[in-house]
C-alpha cells in the first residue's frame, strides 16, 4: 500500500497568486510593502516573496469592507446645473 505524504502547505510565488486570486500584481506589492499582506522569504533573501492560501485567504478577508461603509466614505457627486 502507498504511503500519502503529510499534507504541506503550498507556497505561491507573488505573480502566481496575483493569477490564482485575480489581484493585480501591484497591489500585492504595495500590500506586502505595507505591512498588510504578510508575506514570507527564505532566510537569507529579500527577493522571491511567497504566500500561503491561509494568508491571501486571511489578507482577502480583513481588506472588505461592508459596501455601505465604504459609500460613507465618498462625498455625494455634484450637482448638475440644468438649462432651464
């Protein structure tokens, strides 16, 4: 009988799970850079960004905002003026 292998968790290079997840590859980067998406590197490197579905799932999670709030946050369109 085959032995299964224990379960891993799958790393996802950035560009990789900018496809997976349909995010753009900017803001990834930007995210990362600011502290919000909590990548990880191998020790030693400060390239090669890699990330968990734990963490995009985590980081897709505490980015939405209820859309209501979010349209609390936007001044009301100006008013047109008519012609008549």
């Amino acid at each position: 009988m085959a032995v299964t292998p224990p379960v891993r968790t799958r790393l996802y290079k950035i560009p990789e799970a900018a496809k997976t997840w349909n995010v753009p590859l900017d803001t990834l980067y930007k995210e990362i850079a600011a502290g919000r998406l909590k990548a990880k590197v191998r020790r030693g490197n400060i390239r090669g960004f890699m990330v968990t579905e734990a963490i995009m799932d985590d980081w897709i999670e505490n980015s939405l905002v209820d859309a209501s709030e979010a349209y609390e946050h936007l001044s009301p369109p100006p008013r047109r003026r008519g012609n008549g």
